[in-house]
C-alpha cells in the first residue's frame, strides 16, 4: 500500500538527487528480471490501483498524457507532444503524439483521452483516486453521478483534449502523471468489465504476458511503444507471495535480482556488514514523514504547551539507533528532498528538563496519563516502545494500543478515541512531490472530519486559506514564491504543533549485479522501487 | 487399588489421599523433577520483582551495540538483550506471570469444558449428544480470529479477555477426542454391567470411565500449554490481551521471530521456558494417571 | 445409517448457515469502514457515502445478511471490495495450493507422530521414550516461522536438495509440508503414545500374550487398530490447526494458497473475501469432523451409530 511503504515522489523544483540521473540511452537490450514481492498483487487496473506492488507495475503497463524523466522526479511529456496553458490557468490544451497505440494495436485518439479521465472520476468506478481530479470543471456534478461525464473535459479533434479548471491549480500537471490519469483503451474496459484489472490493457513499455494468482506476474516488452529502446529488457517477472527474508535468501543464491519490499530489517546489518553485498545496496531518499499525531480535541493535548513539551520529550536520534539507522530524524512535517522544506528550520530540540519544566507551567506537574495508539507490524510496536519510555522521563504515562492497521485507522477517524497515535505504518508518503500533498487530507480542516485522516483534528482556517492561495499560483515564474508560501504554512504548523515529527525513512534496495543502470533508477522517486522500463541487463548483448 | 473406587469399609479420608498422592509423585525422580518445576516457575512469577537483574523495561544504552543490534547472552545481561535494549532475562521472569496465568488457568478452564462436554456427549449419546457435539463443530469453525479483533476494538486490552478467546478455542479438541473414546468405552462390557448392577451415571462417569480417559486429558492438558501460551501471543499481536512492553514468553518470541538468524537467543530461551513448563506439567499428569489407577500401567 | 448420514448433512448444513451469520455479525461490528478503505485516502465523506450506498453497508444488518445469503445460496460469493474480482474465482484460484498443501501434512504429521508415538510406547520409560518426549514439546512450542527459515536455510540453500519456496513439483511441496507437519506430529506422537499404553494395559492384550500370540501380531493387528481411535478424531480438528499455521507457512514458502487471500482481506476488511474464505474453512473443518466420524464406528464396531 502506498501508505504502507516508501514511495519517493521528489519534488516540482529539482532536488539534488534528482538531478543527476544519467540513464544511458545506449544501454543494451535483452534480457530478464526477477523481483520479488511479498503481497498479493490486487489488481492492475490504474484507476484502482493504489497498493505498494501495483503503483509501478501500472506505471509500467500504463502512460497518462504526463509522465517523469526517469530517476527523478522532472515532468515531461508522455503520451502528449504538446502542452499548452491559458493566461489564467484555468485552461490546458494537449496535443497527442503521432504514433501512440495501444498494446491491442489501436492507435490511441483523443476521445481515449477523455474515456478514461470520464472512468476515473465516475462515481460507479469507485477509484481510490477520483477526488484528485477535483479541480476539473464539473467534477463535484459528476462525481455525484449526474450527467454522463465531465464537462471540462472537451475532445477538440482527434489529437487535441482541452481540460478546463473551475480554479487555478499548480499541482494539475502532476496529477496528469498519476497513474490515475493513464489512458485506457474503451473496448477492452468493456470487453472485460469489472475483471479489466485482471486482463490490464494500456500503452505503456511493457505489456501483460502472464498473471498466475498468487504466484507471479510477467510482463514481457511491448514492441509498439512510441520511445525508441524502451524498454530495455525483454520481460520482467514478478515472483509474489513471498516473505522478504526468503526473498533475500533467493537473491544471494542468484534466483532473483531486487526484493521488491527492500531489504528486511531483520538482515539488514548482516547485509550492510558484508562487503560484498553492501556494494549492491543503493540508498535513495523518500518523500515520506513519521510522526506522532497529538489529538488536539482531547484533552490535555488541547494545551499547546503540552504538545510543545512532548515534542522536546522524544529523543530522536535514539529512536533512528533502534532501527539501524534507516531513517533520519525529522523536525518538520515535510521530508528534506521535498521542495519546501526549511533547512534551517530549528525546530523543537531534545531537552526532557525543559519539557518537564514546560509541562509543569502548563499545569501537570505530575505528568499525565494517556494513551497512544500504534499498528501491530514490526518495527512500529517496537518504536512505539522507544517513544512509550521517552515520555515516561517526563512524567507521562502512555500506555499502548497496539492494534490492526484498520482499527488505528478508524480510531484516528473518531474525535476522542486516540489521543496520540504513531503513524508508521500508515505514515504519510506523497502521492506527488509537490508540498500541497501533505497538507489537505492530514492537516487540514477538510480533513479533520469523522472518518477523516487529519488525526490530530487540527484545524487552522488560516492556514487553510493560505493553502489555497499557495495552490493558486500558477505559471512558472510564481513557482519560487509558491514554494515560500508554502514553506511559510508548515512552519506555522509547528508552531501549533498538532504533530511531532520523528523521522524521515529512507530507502535501501538491493540488487544481484545481473541487472544495472543508474543508481536513481534503483531508487527511482516515481517509479517505485525500481523503474522497469530503463534497467538494463549485464547479460544482454 | 484404585483411589476411585470405594473400599468396602468406606472412602479413605480425602487429606490422607493428598497427602499420599504427593509423596508418590515425589519418590518417582520424573515427575519430583516436573514439581520442581512447576514450583520454580510459580516462585518465579511470585517473587519476579526480588528476581529480576535489571528492570524488565528499561531500554538502556548499555543493551544496544553502536549499530543497534541487540547484545547476545553474557556479561551483564545473562541472556542477551532484546532489540530494544531491554534485559531479557528479567523479562523472561517477568513473562512467567502471564505464561502462568494463561497457559495453566486459561487452559485448565478450557479442559475442563472440553472433558464436560465430551465425556457427557459420548455417554449419553442420543440427542443430548448430538446437540452437544453439533455445537462444538461450531465453535471449531468459528472465525476466532476475527473475534478477537472485534473485541480489540470494542474492549480495553485484557488478559481475562484473552483467557476467554483461548478457552472458547482449545476446548474443542479435547472435546472431540474425549467423545469418540467415551463413545468406544461406553460399550465396553464393564461399563454393561455397572448399569445392570445399576449405578448412577455419575458413578459411572466418574469411577469407570474417566480414569481411562486420564491418559488423553493429561496429553491435551500438558501440550495445551504450549499452544495457549503461543495463541496468547497471536491475540496480543491482533490487539487484545497484554500490551507491550508487558512481556509474555509468546510475545517474545513472536514479536523476535524474524530476528532468529541474527539474534537466536530471542527465540531459543522463551521457547525453552514453554517446553520446561509444559514438560513439568506432562511429568507431574503422567505420574499422577499412573498413581490414580495403576491397573492402566502397560507392562509387556 | 442412511438416515444418520441424512441427518448429519443437514445439521452441517445449519452449522455452515450459523457460521455465515455469526461471521457476519462480527464483521458488522467491527468499527473500521470498509469503505474508507476502498476510498482511499484522498477521498472526500461524499464519496465515501456514495461508496457505502453502492455496496449496499447502508442498509440495516438483515437486509444486507439476507441479501448475501440468498446470493450465496446460488453460488455467488460477491467480489472483493479491493481487488474487485470475484471472491469465487479469487479462492477457487488458490484452493487447491492449500488442500495439496493439508493433505501433505497430514500424511507428514501421521507418518512421524505415529512412528514416534508407537515406539515410544514400547520403549516406555527408556531414553527413547525421553528423548522422543522432548521432541515432542520442541516441535509443539516451536514457532513455525523459525522451523520454515531454518529447514529452507540447511536444505534448500545449503544443501540444495530442495528449492528455495515456490509451487509446482513434488520436490516444493516437501519443505512446507514438513513445517506444518511438525507441529501435529507432536500432537499426534504425545496421543499416540499414550493411547498404545492404554489399549497395551487392557486385559485382551494380556489374554492373547497368554494365548502365545507373537508380540509383533499382537501390536500390529490389536494394538495399533484400537490406539488409532482417537487420532482419527483428532484429523478433524487438524484441519482448524492448519487455518492458523497456513498464513505463515505460506508466505514463506511462497506458497500460492488461500492463507494470504485471507490474511490480507482482513488486515483490510474486504468483507466477501474474508467471508468467502471463512465458509470454505468451516466447510472443510465440518465436513473433516463429519469424515472423522463416519470412519471412527469403522475401526471399533461397538460404536453405534445413531
């Protein structure tokens, strides 16, 4: 699940990882790979899709009108040649490119183009990724199921879609390359229905060859797609079901090439320790942020001395130590390679006398009691611990609630049942790398509603407005000042500080030496974990 | 002579028969052996706060080498350290108190009903039986699991909850086995002429055929533990029953269990602790089935 | 006996009835919303009210219950809220895996328990007996996550006898069978132990040694044939113990059955399949019991059927 797992998704502004991507196009063609996954594969229809297996297998099955240079997260033209935007914003005009068909051979128009953003937002369709789309002309209509599609979404003639804004978004271009917004050939849909995410039909670099439920996936090259050497290996297959730490022993006895589920904590020292496999490991940076969230209608977290004083409480560097140093530790709601982070940003640091003395002016001097909440799967019970021991130095007693990931969930949804939760587990990772992500759902008023995932019911309206205004700067030259509004936002959060933030998990995979390329596609921020499409193998000629 | 049945002079004092029996399972070095056991560990969930080295909760700096990984046995933490620093000798010691409580009381309960229920279905038969064991292939395919995440939800965390879930779960085993052996005995001869002679059902069930059923009870009572002190582990993973840091030797092991390759210890000591406690226990039944009805002894 | 067997089939009939009942009720009571889980994260509450309207959770509990009764009954198992194929096609995809999977273990689980329980029997009392007795605990208390990693780890990757999990020949089907096998072993080596001591104690054995029967004729053709009674009551039950083993053993062996179906839907309450998956189980374990007790009157006549 996205939520489960890294996702890197970098920034709109070049980050320094991102940049220096060198993917060579020269690279051979040929050859296979082996990933292995340990959940099932739910379905690879993009419109539903939204799980950690699926999220880039789709990408690789799939293309939307927008898509990401490999290895970074630097728009560009996918399926669409051109890409024009009005004055205001308000209208984006795009031009298909000649040439673009489909893995069942139909050459791709735009009445596809406006199929499938009308199948998305379709109430019946029931996609996980419908309210992204919310900033098109006549979504609030036809997601209630009334008319028979979007009415911002116009086919101008046969190579031209133009989508009008009911207001300014500088994210739609993003959401463009969500795998939501992938094209989708009608007649396979309806030829198959409700099982189309079984029999997946689309245009990108790979196709479907083999679905055995339960056991593997293989995708083999779509001869067809419209980039020249692309992709480089002739089939990828996916190996699923199978328990990471066995996944890992198959990868030293050379039976697989990346664990799709990245190394396991269990074996990871024992890996970093062995000079041989350590050479394979690559780190890469992930748009993704642990926090505590402090419920802000319970008491005595409505006190925001309180909240300050627990975020002096927590040592975090202790916490990264328990998990091997596979984080680093945060002070702020965003990740460091998002753009928009405060570098020199101060934040809350650990001082547990000066916590105590703040809880105390607040009013506890004897600390409290309370409770915080936590998802069962290792290693969250076991920081959950860490965090437990911390907030006993200052006086306060919380006892645990380690639960499943879906009675967290719900409990976080209801305004005072869970004082304080840890969310790893279901901590929030973008879905885009754009700052506005973290906000709406987690931090802001809409989202702090029953069944609403903004735990800390944190409701600034302030903020909110100031949200709005950020995501209302369109056009290139207000990018900088978009990125310091928002910069301004998170900041002000903190103030408040409904969350503590603890650290920001980073990735490691691993690879058998059989498959290469550039090391950001092994950690690729959008194509996760690995980008099919551009590796390459040493075995090919 | 069997201590069941009455002498023609009249029952033998119930103090004296006590007092009897522990002798006997003294003199035999097997099962003095699992008394002592069973002594140790109850001394040792009684008295775990004077026995303890450390502090069982303490993540301390001293637990964890530079890089994180927990410490093997040795030094000042006699078994090793968990992954987070904590001793896990004195958690271990800790952890008796709820194995204790669980694996004997939870399923002693559980043994209890599941003997009931089977003696009483297998000797009575007819409809009593039918209805009876009807509903124990009911309880048998009853989603446990998803029940235990319900009450999770609904209920504070509590070890009476767990004690409830695993008993609702383990009698049934008992329960079928106990039936089908009563169903074999109940047609035996001997159990023919007592009705003839015509003695009360209870007598019946109690003098005649329980002792031949003892051998099963005390296999189920003993292997029992093990399993009830590991589905207590399951239940504390999905949310009912103790919460970390509270130890138990199940949620140890657990909770370690993808760590054994690089931390065996984790594994191996609460798991010893299980088969001590269980072997204890076997001892101590095994003896007393031999002491209560010596005709059952095999000699060939 | 038709009768009987007539009788039987109907009362499973209602068990499974109740069992869909019961499970329903505890899923309905479970406080997280399926779909939230379905709406995802960015959704708004309109959207998920239009998702819980088209599945139907708003209706009240007896008309979504008779609804999915009714719909059972004529072999529609609805489709999974998360993969949205049909949960009929998901388990029948993956059940035969995990019956393959049962049927070897139980062939494993018989084979050692009863060896080990017949011979430590008759070497009661001796080191065999004891050894073989800790044995026993070990293979009950051990969990069989480590048993799974440490047989892949000595026979699939050190010695290479065995591939490393997967599905498809004989030789992947040895590994996991042994590790769920272990723990009923135990089981089944303790019952069989002490059922032999039993029936060795009981006065026809002692009557035929008197007779001059051969010790060998008399354990094999008297001995064995009463002990087994209540194993076989036992192989029902071992079908419930195999539900809760299968999820581990499964996954790490990679082994393409119904235990990670289940684990997953209801980590994420996707209600058909955990009910779809709930019904096949209870139907195995009923149908076990039923099986169980046709056989029992077979080994020892004097069990009357009623």
């Amino acid at each position: 699940m996205m939520r489960i797992l890294l996702a890197s998704v970098a920034g709109l502004a070049v980050s320094a990882h991102a940049a220096t991507a060198e993917v060579d196009q020269n690279a051979p063609v040929g050859g296979d790979m082996i990933v292995t996954y340990k959940d099932d594969v739910a379905t690879l229809d993009p419109a539903i899709g939204y799980d950690w297996q699926n999220w880039s297998m789709i990408k690789s099955l799939f293309d939307g009108l927008m898509g990401y240079e490999p290895g970074t997260t630097i728009l560009r033209n996918e399926l669409a040649a051109d890409y024009t935007i009005s004055e205001d914003g308000l209208t984006h005009t795009f031009t298909l490119k000649d040439g673009i068909t489909f893995h069942n051979g139909r050459a791709i128009v735009a009445d596809d183009v406006k199929y499938s953003i009308d199948r998305v937002t379709n109430p019946t369709t029931r996609s996980p990724g419908a309210g992204f789309f919310g900033m098109i002309d006549g979504f609030d209509s036809w997601n209630a199921g009334e008319g028979d599609g979007l009415s911002g979404v116009t086919v101008i003639d046969e190579k031209t879609v133009q989508i009008t804004l009911n207001r300014p978004d500088a994210t739609f271009s993003h959401v463009m390359a969500l795998n939501f917004a992938s094209i989708v050939p009608k007649e396979a849909v309806e030829a198959s229905g409700e099982d189309f995410g079984r029999e997946p039909v689309g245009s990108g670099a790979f196709k479907l060859a083999e679905w055995s439920p339960g056991q593997r996936v293989v995708f083999e090259r779509f001869d067809g797609y419209h980039r020249e050497g692309v992709p480089k290996l002739d089939q990828v297959t996916f190996e699923i079901g199978l328990e990471p730490t066995v996944a890992l022993l198959r990868l030293q006895q050379g039976q697989a090439d990346v664990p799709g589920d990245g190394i396991p904590p269990a074996q990871f020292l024992q890996v970093m320790g062995d000079p041989a496999q350590a050479a394979n490991v690559v780190e890469g940076g992930q748009l993704h942020t642990g926090y505590i969230t402090l419920n802000t209608q319970m008491a005595p977290f409505d006190n925001v001395d309180v909240r300050k004083a627990v975020n002096m409480a927590i040592n975090k560097d202790r916490i990264v130590k328990i998990i091997n140093g596979r984080a680093v530790p945060a002070n702020q709601p965003l990740p460091p390679t998002m753009p928009g982070y405060a570098d020199d940003y101060e934040g809350y640091a650990y001082d547990p006398t000066a916590a105590m003395e703040m809880l105390a002016a607040a009013g506890f001097p004897d600390g409290f009691t309370t409770e915080l909440f936590v998802m069962n799967v290792d290693p969250n019970p076991r920081i959950a611990q860490a965090i437990q021991q911390d907030l006993k130095e200052i006086g306060i007693t919380a006892e645990l609630r380690s639960l499943a990931q879906a009675n967290v969930i719900a409990a976080g949804g209801e305004a005072d049942q869970a004082p304080m939760i840890w969310s790893g587990g279901m901590a929030w990772i973008a879905d885009f790398p754009d700052p506005s992500n973290f906000y709406g759902p987690i931090l802001g008023c809409a989202g702090a509603v029953q069944g609403g995932w903004n735990w800390a019911w944190y409701c600034n309206a302030d903020l909110d407005a100031k949200a709005a205004e950020a995501d209302a700067m369109t056009g290139a030259d207000k990018a900088d000042a978009r990125i310091e509004a928002w910069k301004e936002i998170y900041l002000a959060v903190m103030e408040d500080a409904p969350w503590v933030p603890i650290f920001n998990e980073q990735r490691f995979t691993l690879t058998s030496g059989r498959v290469a390329g550039d090391p950001s596609l092994f950690v690729d921020p959008v194509h996760i974990p690995v980008n099919y499409d551009y590796i390459y193998s040493k075995e090919a000629e | 002579m069997s201590v069941f049945a009455s002498s023609a002079t009249g029952e033998p004092r119930r103090g004296a028969r006590t007092a009897r029996v522990i002798r006997e399972l003294l003199m035999r070095p097997r099962s003095a052996f699992g008394l002592i056991v069973i002594v140790l560990m109850v001394g040792a969930a009684v008295f775990a706060p004077w026995l303890m080295p450390h502090d069982p909760f303490e993540q301390s700096f001293d637990g964890l080498s530079l890089v994180g990984a927990p410490l093997p046995p040795g030094g000042e933490f006699p078994l090793g350290t968990d992954l987070l620093g904590r001793d896990l000798a004195s958690r271990l010691i800790l952890g008796t108190r709820t194995s204790l409580i669980i694996g004997v009381l939870a399923n002693g309960i559980a043994i209890l009903l599941g003997a009931g229920v089977g003696i009483t279905a297998g000797y009575f038969g007819g409809w009593i039986g039918a209805i009876l064991m009807r509903f124990t292939d009911l309880m048998m395919a009853f989603p446990a699991l998803l029940l235990a995440i319900v009450l999770a939800a609904i209920f504070q965390p509590s070890l009476l909850i767990v004690a409830l879930v695993i008993a609702m779960v383990n009698w049934v085993q008992m329960a079928r086995v106990i039936y089908t052996e009563t169903r074999s005995l109940a047609q035996h001869d001997f159990i023919q002429v007592q009705r003839a002679l015509g003695a009360g059902h209870l007598r019946i069930l109690f003098a005649h055929l329980l002792p031949h059923l003892l051998s099963s009870i005390v296999v189920f009572g003993t292997l029992g533990i093990s399993t009830t002190v590991l589905l207590e582990a399951t239940l504390s993973f999905l949310g009912v029953g103790v919460q970390p840091p509270m130890p138990s030797w199940g949620n140890i092991i657990f909770e370690n269990q993808t760590y054994f390759t690089t931390a065996p210890w984790l594994v191996f000591f609460p798991g010893a602790a299980i088969v001590l406690l269980a072997l204890g226990f076997n001892l101590v039944g095994d003896a007393l089935r031999d002491i209560l009805d010596p005709t059952l002894k095999g000699r060939h | 006996m038709q009768a009987y067997l007539v009788r039987r089939l109907l009362e499973s009939a209602l068990i499974l009835i109740g069992i869909t009942l019961v499970t329903f009720i505890l899923l309905y009571l479970v406080p997280a919303d399926p779909a939230r889980q379905i709406a995802g994260r960015s959704a708004t509450a309109e959207t998920v009210q239009n998702i819980r309207d088209q599945l139907g959770l708003n209706d009240p509990f007896f008309v979504q219950y008779w609804r999915y009764l009714t719909s059972l009954l004529q072999g529609d198992m609805g489709r999974s809220y998360l993969q949205r194929a049909e949960v009929s096609e998901l388990i029948a995809a993956r059940l035969p895996a995990s019956l393959l999977l049962m049927v070897a273990a139980i062939v494993t689980e018989l084979a050692f328990g009863l060896t080990i329980g017949i011979v430590a029997a008759l070497r009661r009392n001796r080191p065999a007996d004891h050894g073989l007795m800790i044995f026993s605990f070990v293979s009950i208390s051990a969990p069989q996550f480590v048993i799974g990693i440490l047989l892949l780890y000595v026979f699939a990757v050190k010695l290479n006898w065995f591939p490393i999990g997967g599905y498809g020949t004989f030789a992947h089907v040895v590994l996991p069978a042994v590790t769920l096998g272990f723990l009923g072993a135990g089981w089944y080596s303790r019952m069989m132990r002490s059922s032999m001591i039993d029936v060795l104690g009981q006065d026809f054995v002692r009557t035929a040694q008197a007779k001059g029967l051969g010790k060998a004729r008399i354990i094999l053709r008297h001995v064995i044939p009463n002990a087994i009674l209540p194993i076989i009551a036992m192989i029902g039950i071992d079908i419930g113990l195999f539900m809760s083993g299968i999820v581990v053993v499964e996954s790490v062996f990679g082994w393409p059955g119904i235990g990670q179906l289940a684990w997953q839907a209801i980590q994420r309450i996707d209600i058909p399949v955990i009910m779809g998956v709930t019904i096949v189980s209870a139907t195995a374990i009923v149908l076990g019991n039923l099986l169980a007790d046709f056989v029992a009157p077979l080994i020892d006549p004097r069990i009357k059927t009623k």
